[in-house]
C-alpha cells in the first residue's frame, strides 16, 4: 500500500462526519473484549451468547439440523416472496400463473423449485431434528418445555407444507388436499366442521384455495416466526444446547484445608482438619438478580471448554448455511417441480394421493378410516407433547443413545421406524385402488 | 472447515452461474435475431434496414378474449416472421403462414390479406397446444400432462406408437375450423361431415348421444367427448375399444384408416362450444326438445309399402354395421338373412323396442324411432323367408353357425365377445358327451328364449339339423356320447311354491350360490370371471320360464358336466332345499300381468 493511499484512506477515516463508522459503530474485533461485545453492539448477532460451548459446535452431536431448518426456513421465505409476486389464488388463474412462472418469468421455474425442494427438505430436516434431540436426551429438564415448542413448530410445518401443495391448482395439489382434508374429516363430533372450516365449502374450490393461500402467506409464517422466537429465547435461557456433564471437567471433588477451633474463646488451635469438599460448580445464571444473589462462584480459574460465538458459532452457522443452500440449489438445477394436468374435477386419479409426508396417515386410514387417520396420529402427537413429562429422569443427557436411557431409545427409534415404513410403503406398494403394486 | 466452506461457496457461485446463463438465453431470442438479419438483407429502405439494426428481441404477445376463455398466445415470438410474406421459403420457425383462398385470405394489389387475422384469432384457438409457453417442449403441447396438444403435429409421450402416423396432418385442423364453421356441409371440413355421416352410418347414433344429433343411452355421451379426451384416444378407443375399458362392449366396427381418421376428428370437433351461438342461442337449444332428422322423411316414402320401406331403412339405419344381410355383413350380430324363418311378429316387435325384454343381457341398444319404421323393419324381416341352398354338414356350420360357434368351435366366432350368454364351446366334450342328443336337437330347432341362439326349425330340415349335429360330434366333440345314468328327478318341483319356501330359497341361495351367480343372481358373482362357461343368469326371465323344473333339479342336484355347476347334492343340500331354491328362482322371474 502506498503512502498515498493509506494517507487518502486515514483522511477519509479521521473525519469528523465518517459515513463508514456512522453505520458501522464497532470495528472488527480483535480481542477477547471485543468478541464478546459484538453479541451486544449488533442487532442480528445479539441472538447469539457471547461463548458456546465447544460440544455444541461439534458437527457430530447436532449435524447441524436444526440450524437447517432454520435456513431453510429463510430460503423459503424469500423464495416465497419472490413468487409472491407473479401468483393469484383464482381457481381460474392460478394454473396460468404456474405456466407463465415455469415458462416466462426470469428465474420462475427455479424460484418455484427452490421453494418446493426447500419445503420437502424441511419437513424432513424438523423430523430428523426432533429425532436428533430426543436421542441425545435434550428435552430433559431444564427443556421440557422447548421440546413442546418444537413439537408445535413441527405440526405448524407439515401444516405450512400442506396449505402450499394446494396452491398450483393442478390434479396432483387438487386430489392430494381432499385425501387430507377427508381424513381430517372423520374424527368424532367435530370433523365435518373442521373439514367444513378448513376447506370453506363441502368440497374443494375457490375457497379452500383462497383460505389456504392466507394461512401459507401470513397465517402460518407469522406463527411459526413467533414460536421460532420462543424456540430460540428458550435455547438462550437453558444455557445454550444441551451438553453431557462429564465435558465439565470441574465436576469432582477438591480437597481444602478448613483450619479448626476451640469451643471456648475461639483460640485458634494447632490443628486443622482435611476433608473433601463438593465444588459448587457455577451454574450459569443468566438473570441480573442472579449476579448479586448466588452462591460464591469462582471465576476465572475454572476450566472451561467454551468458545467466544465469534468467530467460532458464526462460522459454524455460515458452513451450515452454505451447505443447505447448495443442497437445495443442485436439486432445483436438476429437478423441476411437477406440474400435473389442470384441476379437472371429474377425473380423479388413482390412486389419489396425500402429500408423502401423510402418505404413512394414509395407508394406516387403508385398514381403519377413525384409527388410522385419527386415532393413532392424535395418541402421537400427544406422546411427543408428554414425552418430558412422562420421562424426567435427568440421565445420558448431551450423549447420543446414551446406555441408561436404552429403553427410551428404543421406544423413540421404534416408533420412528414404522412411521418411515408406512411412510415408503404408501409412496412406493401402493398403486390403483390402494392395492398392492411392485415400484420395480 | 474453512476449505469444505470454501467449496460450498464455489459451488454456489457455479450454480448461480448456470441459473443466469441458463434464465438470460432463450430460444426465442436467436429465433427473433435471425429473423432481424435475414429481414436486414431482404430490406428494401434504409429506414427499415437501420430499425431492424437497432431491434431487440422481445416476447410477442396475442391476448384474445372474443372467442371463450381467454387465450395467451405468445406463439409469435419464435414463429415471429408468420406475418412476413418474404418468408415463405424459409424454414421454420420463421415461415410465413399460408394464405389460401379456401381459408377465405383475398389478394388486393399483388399482396394477400387474411382473414383470420393473427390479432383477431391468435394461434390457439385453431391449433391448440399452450399458448403461453416459450419452448417448443411447452408451446407445441409435447408435455403429457397438457391436455391440448397441437392437433396434427404433435404426439405425446404417452401415446400408443402404432397410432402415431395416422394422427398427424393438416386435416386435424379443422377440429377447431368447426368451432365456429358448424355448418354441416361446410367446404373447409370434409372430414367432421364425412365424419357426422359416419356416426349415422355405422350406427353410432344407437349407443351415444350428441347434443342434437342423437339420443342413445347406452354408451357415454359424447357431446363434449372432444374436451375430454385427445385424439390417440379416441382413435385407439375406436379401433379397439378393450384396450382402453377392458369391460366395454363396444363392437369393433369395420371401419379404414380413412373412416376412422374422419371419425376421430369429428368426435373431437365436439367440444360443446359453438362459438358462433350466443348465449341465448345455447339457452333457447337446450330447452327445445329436437327430434335427430334419421334420413329419408315420410312424406317421399309414403307410396311404399311396409315392408319395402322396412327394406330401405334396414340399408339406412345402420342396422347392418352390427347385423348380417344378403352380403353386406358388420360381422358383430346375428345374420338376419332368414329372420322370416326364425321369428314372429310379435317377438320381432318387442325386440325392436326394447331388446333386452327378449335377450336381458343384449347389447343392442333400443333405438328411439317411431312405431311405424319398427313395424315397417318387422314387415321386411318377416319377408326373409327363403331358407339357405342345400349344403354338406361342414358348409352349413360354417354358413350358418361358425359365426357364434366359431370356426373351430370353441364359442369364439366373431360375434361371441357381445353375446351374454356366451354361445357354447362344442369342443368342452365333458359337457356335450353327458347331454341326450334330443336336447341339442330341440336347442337347434326351437332355439334357445333368452339367448342368441337362434330358432332353425324352418330354416334348416331334421335332417340337415341332424347331419350338423353329428358334424359337430365328429369334428368338435371327438368323443362319443357317453352312457348316461338313469337319474330319479322329479318332473314338477316336488316342493309347493310358497312365501315361506321362498324366503327359505333365498337364504340358502346368498348363503351357498352367490359366489358365482353374484348377490343380484345374474351370473356376475365374484367367481364368475374365473369360470368358463360363466355361470347362468338366474334372472334371464325367457330363459327360466322355458326352462322345466325337472331341468333346474338336475342341475342343481346332480352339477353339470363340463362346468363348475357343483353337484350339490354332495355338499348337503337335501330335496327340499333344492325345491325351496327353485322356488326362489321362479320367483324372481314371475312374469306380472
């Protein structure tokens, strides 16, 4: 660099009105104190604590699921903008609306693949996180209740999924929402009007689209940001992911020398007693009041095995986010979203099939239509709500599969493997009539 | 980390690459470049010359909205030179489309001037495929899933291959000409008239209906049959109707490719939208009742009598692209060549109006005309009465019952597939060695009531009957009739007709027969498609009323050789029970007065 400019540039920086440090109050950081203020001195990054433990960084305790779903989240957010703005729920208009995207809107085609690939990913990306946190036991106290959280956020995303797979208006999204709707139309006492509230008429039409294009652009997104931010909220105040104790190493015992004294007077006496001592380990508070009430922490002298959030958790948060993003660029550049016949109401297909993520529901409502499409899904569902409740022990926290929590495991593992079954058989056995077909 | 990061984010400007590439260059804009070099070259005026130098490729867009729903039609941004006679040469995309007096273009001045106007018409609304598409792949319809592709240019990937050739050319064109030109005779679409003079002619009109033309009720309406179905479809279906609905009783007419071709195109011409008519007009079309003009109005036949008129219609009605006469053979019903011979006035008359009061499982339909043509045709039919010259056995089979019985004998000739019950298979020896000769015997002279099988007591001698029958033993059967038991079978059902023995019928009839005669005891039970010969239509009332109770006891009691009629006998069914079962048949078959 030349005298020059470096001179050019220190005139530009020493000036009183500087437009570069108007936006930017805080430089780059440099030190210790500086990472650290950067969790308060930025609007984005205050979401993030100022040190992360190393165990939660490492890709192979959390493989990074739910950031992706977090990410993917966001891809469909601005892709969904974006096609926002060339779409119309008409039942006249919006199949010419999917053509004029496919065909004569820069980008349509690979917007609206981006968006349905990103909405596939993320179905399965929330399962296989729910899976991931019930395996390393993190629904434990303290966080029952961001497990309960989650399982709202991952019935409000099969529930986004489904509203958006009618809005193309063609055979597929058509037949698909009145299998799901049907279904949800035979629970007990209150299913004809649920159906009738979903849909906004007896059968699919106008309505149902109109109120499906609601519920997927506003309703639910505003929803699921706002549970997204009780999620997050929640992740802060427990201290972050869960971890395994054994990763703190000042568990233990210390011994300390406590001197000791007569009973009368208080003279000290040449004799001091040795004994082991329980170290309070600090248990992290994060509330002021917890600064002037606690016990007597020792500070700085612990060993730690926590990271400053910058860079370490950005970076981590950056390669996560590369990668989804790749994943649902390559699949968007080789595959295009399908696009079937327009909605003719006298030809349904068959089979006429559910969206696979209730392909499972389906194939159990094949054998009983209240038990399979009711039934077995409400007891679900409601297991996953009591599971921190029914389950409070406090061990093989942080640890995948931990031994002492074998039977939990393999309850959970259980119950996600027939789920996957049905699942794959209603995508792939199943052909006319519902009968059994080879996919070979 | 950092370096697997750095991939990603390679890979992620790589991928952003193609996309761009891929969104910014379009077909169409080389197709419209070209078209500006070529029409620099071929420019007479600078002025023109330097405002096709400085043009940029752009979407050509045609809204039209006069004619239905609304069509985008941006076919013109490839075929952009459509409307530039100096094009004609070239190839296309840019190729200037045709003018032609026929289509009803005009020459003023050495230049053509059309009258279908690209601004007026669009493109669609006479080719069809997606107007709004940008690729050949999208805007020609080549996607399966679209269901307009364009008429005579494009076949889909779905399409049976065999077919293909014949569903390509100018001619399908006029499927959209007739939207507006429907006319009957109109000049610039011979084949939707030839093919409306078909629909009559072969006899379609029978089954279908067509909005105005037509009032059958046995096959599906096909007044807007254009709409819902493409043309490999509708070709296939007509060439071969089991391909497609393996239970249709559809015959398959003989009919050429070029029959076919026009057959195709008029059926897709109906797509129940004339956009001719007001709204008004469509209204006051569907409240007036109109009665389908059949050909030959009564006034010029008056001077004829019944039966020379019956004559006439015979030939006009399309009877004889199902039935047989003299020469002229549909090859899917019966021959009515000696019809004088087999039946009455009485029956000829109830047939005509509804067939399936004689023959119940029939798949002839009950045409709608007046009284005086059904008894014009039964006054002809019943002049049909110079029975066959003397032929040998062999000759007489093939004349007169290969066509049922089939060549061979084995219940397959040509009209079997529409026939219910299926005529015999004379080649099943277990079932013919086990009947008395007397009983084929009277079922060749008085014929069968209830089935096809018609009545040749006049038209064949005893003798010829005879000689057929040991023909058929000879030849089919192979084996000699076999001694036959003496059985104890009552004459009369031994057990009196009664409520209560129907009801108790009835319970043992769900309980033990409905697996191959079916709940509704119409021989359609679940059993029935494994079992050849299909089991009996209990309901066949001409059938059961002609049949003794001696019969239906030994059937019942005893099965029937050579067919899945058990021997119930051996699985528990005593004498009373089987009463109570006849019982039950009768009932359902008791003839109200």
């Amino acid at each position: 660099m030349s005298d020059e400019s470096t001179s050019k540039w220190k005139v530009i920086t020493d000036l009183k009105t500087n437009v570069v440090k108007s936006i930017f109050r805080n430089p780059l950081p440099s030190s210790d104190r500086g990472r650290a203020a950067t969790s308060f001195t930025n609007l984005f990054l205050h979401i993030q604590p100022v040190k992360v433990s190393k165990h939660s960084l490492k890709p192979t305790y959390t493989f990074g699921l739910g950031l992706i779903c977090m990410f993917l989240f966001i891809i469909l957010a601005v892709t969904g903008v974006l096609l926002m703005f060339y779409y119309v729920p008409s039942t006249t208009q919006a199949y010419d609306r999917m053509l004029d995207l496919r065909g004569a809107v820069a980008f349509g085609g690979f917007l609206r693949n981006m968006h349905r690939w990103a909405a596939h990913a993320m179905v399965a990306a929330v399962f296989l996180h729910m899976c991931r946190v019930f395996f390393t036991g993190a629904y434990k106290p303290p966080r029952e209740f961001n497990w309960v959280v989650g399982v709202v956020l991952f019935l409000l995303t099969l529930f986004s999924s489904f509203t958006g797979y009618l809005l193309p208006w063609d055979q597929l999204a058509f037949w698909a929402i009145t299998v799901g709707t049907s279904i949800a139309g035979y629970a007990p006492l209150v299913g004809k009007e649920m159906k009738f509230v979903l849909l906004g008429d007896s059968n699919v039409g106008q309505e149902a689209l109109l109120r499906f294009y609601v519920l997927h652009i506003a309703v639910l997104p505003i929803v699921l940001s706002t549970f997204v931010a009780v999620h997050f909220w929640r992740i802060r105040k427990d201290g972050g992911l869960a971890k395994p104790e054994e990763a703190d190493e000042n568990a233990g015992f210390q011994t300390v020398t406590i001197p000791l004294y007569a009973q009368d007077g208080g003279v000290p006496m040449a004799a001091a007693a040795t004994v082991a001592a329980p170290i309070e380990l600090p248990r992290r508070t994060f509330t002021i009041q917890g600064l002037v009430r606690g016990p007597f922490v020792k500070v700085g002298k612990l060993k730690e095995d926590n990271v400053y959030s910058w860079p370490n958790l950005l970076e981590a948060e950056l390669f996560v986010f590369v990668l989804t993003l790749v994943g649902v660029l390559l699949v968007s550049l080789f595959f295009n979203a399908p696009l079937e016949e327009p909605v003719n109401v006298m030809h349904p297909p068959n089979p006429a099939k559910a969206p696979w993520y209730f392909l499972g529901l389906q194939e159990l409502v094949s054998y009983s239509a209240f038990w399979g499409g009711i039934g077995i899904p409400t007891i679900e569902v409601l297991m996953l709500f009591l599971l921190p409740y029914i389950d409070r022990t406090k061990v093989g926290v942080g640890r995948w599969f931990a031994k002492e929590r074998l039977l939990p495991n393999t309850l959970f593992m259980l119950f996600a493997v027939i789920n996957i079954i049905l699942m794959v058989i209603g995508i792939f056995f199943r052909g006319a009539n519902w009968e059994f077909v080879s996919p070979f | 980390m950092r370096w697997a990061l750095a991939i990603g984010a390679f890979i992620v400007l790589i991928v952003h690459g193609i996309v761009f590439y891929d969104q910014f260059t379009n077909r169409w804009e080389s197709q419209q470049k070209a078209y500006f070099e070529q029409a620099r070259v071929q420019a007479k005026t600078d002025a023109e010359r330097i405002s096709l130098e400085t043009r940029k490729p752009k979407i050509e867009q045609t809204i039209v909205t006069s004619f239905g729903d609304t069509h985008v039609d941006r076919c013109q941004t490839c075929h952009i030179a459509v409307d530039d006679p100096r094009f004609v040469t070239y190839q296309q995309p840019l190729h200037t489309h045709s003018y032609s007096e026929a289509m009803g273009d005009v020459q003023k001045n050495g230049r053509w001037e059309r009258r279908h106007k690209f601004s007026d018409f669009g493109c669609t609304i006479c080719h069809d495929g997606q107007g709004r598409g940008l690729t050949e792949f999208d805007a020609h319809g080549k996607d399966p899933y679209w269901p307009l592709p364009m008429l005579g240019y494009v076949s889909q990937k779905d399409w049976n291959k065999k077919y293909i050739p014949d569903l390509m050319g100018k001619d399908y064109i006029e499927v959209n000409c007739a939207q507006c030109h429907t006319e009957e005779k109109f000049a610039g679409t011979p084949h939707v008239a030839k093919g409306r003079t078909l629909f009559y002619e072969k006899g379609c009109y029978g089954c279908h209906r067509i909005e105005g033309m037509s009032a059958g009720t046995l096959g599906p309406d096909l007044s807007e049959v254009g709409n819902q179905r493409k043309v490999d479809y509708l070709w296939e279906h007509t060439v071969d109707p089991r391909s497609l609905v393996p239970t249709s009783f559809m015959p398959q007419f003989k009919l050429n490719d070029e029959e076919i071709k026009s057959l195709t195109i008029f059926l897709k011409s109906r797509r129940g939208m004339n956009f001719a008519e007001t709204a008004l007009d469509r209204y006051k079309f569907k409240v007036t009742p109109t009665v389908p003009q059949l050909g030959g109005t009564q006034e010029s036949e008056a001077k004829l009598t019944p039966a020379a008129r019956g004559d006439k219609l015979i030939h006009e009605r399309a009877c004889l692209s199902c039935h047989k006469l003299d020469n002229i053979d549909g090859g899917i019903s019966p021959d009515l060549s000696y019809e004088g011979l087999m039946r009455n006035d009485t029956w000829l008359m109830d047939h005509f109006k509804n067939p399936r009061s004689r023959t119940p499982d029939s798949v002839m339909p009950a045409f709608a005309f007046p009284n005086d043509d059904y008894v014009a045709l039964t006054a002809y039919l019943e002049t049909r009465t110079t029975p066959p010259p003397p032929m040998s056995p062999e000759q007489t089979y093939k004349a007169l019952c290969a066509r049922c019985h089939g060549e061979k004998g084995e219940g397959n000739g040509m009209s079997a597939v529409y026939l219910d019950p299926a005529p015999r298979n004379l080649t099943r020896a277990e079932f013919m060695t086990h009947k008395p000769e007397a009983r084929f015997m009277q079922a060749i002279a008085d014929g069968v009531p209830g089935t096809s099988m018609p009545v040749w007591g006049k038209v064949l001698t005893e003798q010829q009957r005879k000689a057929v029958l040991d023909y058929i033993y000879a030849t089919f059967v192979k084996e000699s009739p076999k001694e036959l038991k003496s059985r104890n079978v009552a004459e009369k059902n031994p057990v009196p007709m009664s409520p209560e023995s129907v009801a108790r019928g009835e319970a043992i009839f769900v309980a033990r027969c409905t697996g191959c005669h079916g709940r509704k005891a119409d021989g359609k039970g679940p059993n029935s498609l494994d079992i050849s010969p299909r089991p009996r239509n209990l309901r066949n009332t001409a059938f059961v009323n002609d049949t003794s109770d001696k019969r239906f006891i030994e059937s019942i009691t005893y099965g029937v050789e050579g067919t899945a009629m058990p021997p119930w006998i051996d699985y528990g069914l005593s004498q009373n029970d089987i009463g109570d079962i006849v019982n039950f048949i009768r009932s359902m078959n008791e003839v109200k007065r």
